[in-house]
C-alpha cells in the first residue's frame, strides 16, 4: 500500500466509546466514576483513566465496562499485553461484548490490518448498525486504500448518529485522500470552527488543506497548535500525503 499504516493511524480517528454494558455497576457513583474515566481518556489522560477503571475494579473486579475502560486507557499508553488482558478479562464474563471485541481489534491494526478487518467485520455482524463498529471498519479499509468502500461505511454510520465527530473527520479525511481535497477541507473547517473543537480537528483540517495545495493556510492552521519547530516538521509529513493522493 502507498499509504503507510502506522503514519495514517495518526490521522485518522477510530470511533469513540460505545455504550458500554452496565453489568457490575452497582450504583450511580459507579457510574459517574466511569463516565469520569472516558471523558479523561478523550481529553488525553489515559492514566487518569486508568487510575478511574482500577478504581473500580478494585472493589468490582468483575465489572465489564471497567475492564473495557482500562484496556482503553492501556491501549492508549501502549500498554498492549496489558490491554488485551483487560479485554479477554472482559469476555470470559461476558462473551459478547462489543467494547472488549473492538477493542481487540484495534490491536490488530499495527501489524496485522487484515486481521482487524476479519474482526471488525465479525463484530459488524452482531451489532450491524453500530456506528462506532462501522467507523472503525471503514478506519481499516482507508489503511488499505479502499477508501470508496470506507465512505459508503462512513455515510452508514452518520446515518445512525449525525453528530459523531470521529465518523465526520473520517469521511472528510477519506474524501481529501481519494482526490476530494477541496470538499473535504471545507468540512473540517467546519468541524474545526464547532465550540469544544480539539486541536486534533485542526491539524485534520492542516492535512486537508495540505492535500488540496493550500499549504500556507495549512501553516496557519496549525500556528496555534505546533511550535515553530514542530510545525515544519508535522507540514513536511502531511506534504508525503500529497504525493499519494489521487489526482483531483
């Protein structure tokens, strides 16, 4: 493949956190601590996160959505023997778990793509209509090019939940590299001038932007994001997906 999957899974965003069973929550304190834990996930601290997840595992070692959360936070840190202990901890209580599955797969995606196919595609089986489960299907087919297919997967997603940002980015980032540059910077713009919207979201848009042959926008973009330094170096790795775009 022309795109390397390792510098891709930098770009792309795999899904967010899908409900999560309720099995071994015993109250709303639980319940909020888990909250607590995805939210510091999302915002970057995976070990807070973690520390949340063993919180509560440390007084329910058999809950389901702590030990997804901590797989999660685990996989984040690059903890992924320890991560997919988490999850296998998961299924031998409840064996069909969507979070601990996809979390699994997930796994796969550095060194076996097909693998994590094979298994989102398995996971899609029983939960046909998750969208988390059809973004990250779509996430491993753009790692391998297929990016038609992936939109197709991306469309099916928004179509379930509109407003899930992941499945937005991909599609825009999934358009700019089949030769949609144009379209899908005027979607990240968007996206990137929403309230709350992370830097992740505007250095997506740099990309775009870079994609499209709009560099010096794509400076600016990212001005307020990168030091100088880092700058250059994160416009000069977004100018090789130039190069390996299809032609508008």
């Amino acid at each position: 493949m022309r795109i390397v999957a390792a510098t891709f899974l930098t770009t792309l965003a795999l899904g967010g956190c899908v409900p999560r069973s309720d099995q071994g929550l015993n109250n709303s304190s639980d319940r909020s601590s888990l909250d607590s834990a995805k939210a510091a996930l999302v915002d970057g601290e995976a070990g807070t996160s973690l520390a949340i997840a063993r919180g509560i595992l440390s007084s329910q070692p058999n809950n389901v959505a702590a030990l997804c959360q901590a797989g999660d936070s685990q996989a984040a840190m690059g903890d992924r023997l320890s991560a997919e202990a988490s999850y296998r901890r998961a299924l031998t209580i409840e064996s069909h778990s969507v979070p601990a599955r996809l979390g699994l797969a997930k796994l796969l995606l550095r060194d076996d793509i097909h693998g994590a196919e094979a298994a989102f595609r398995a996971i899609l089986v029983d939960a046909p209509h998750n969208p988390v489960v059809l973004n990250d299907l779509g996430y491993t087919l753009d790692l391998q090019e297929r990016h038609a297919e992936a939109q197709s997967l991306y469309v099916e997603a928004l179509a379930t939940d509109p407003n899930r940002l992941s499945v937005r980015v991909n599609l825009a980032l999934s358009l700019a590299l089949s030769g949609q540059a144009p379209r899908a910077e005027a979607m990240l713009r968007d996206l990137a001038q929403t309230a709350g919207a992370s830097s992740k979201v505007r250095l997506d848009l740099a990309l775009a932007q870079v994609i499209a042959g709009h560099e010096s926008e794509a400076a600016q973009t990212i001005s307020t994001e990168l030091s100088p330094d880092e700058a250059k170096q994160a416009l000069a790795g977004m100018a090789e997906f130039k190069t390996t775009s299809p032609a508008k």
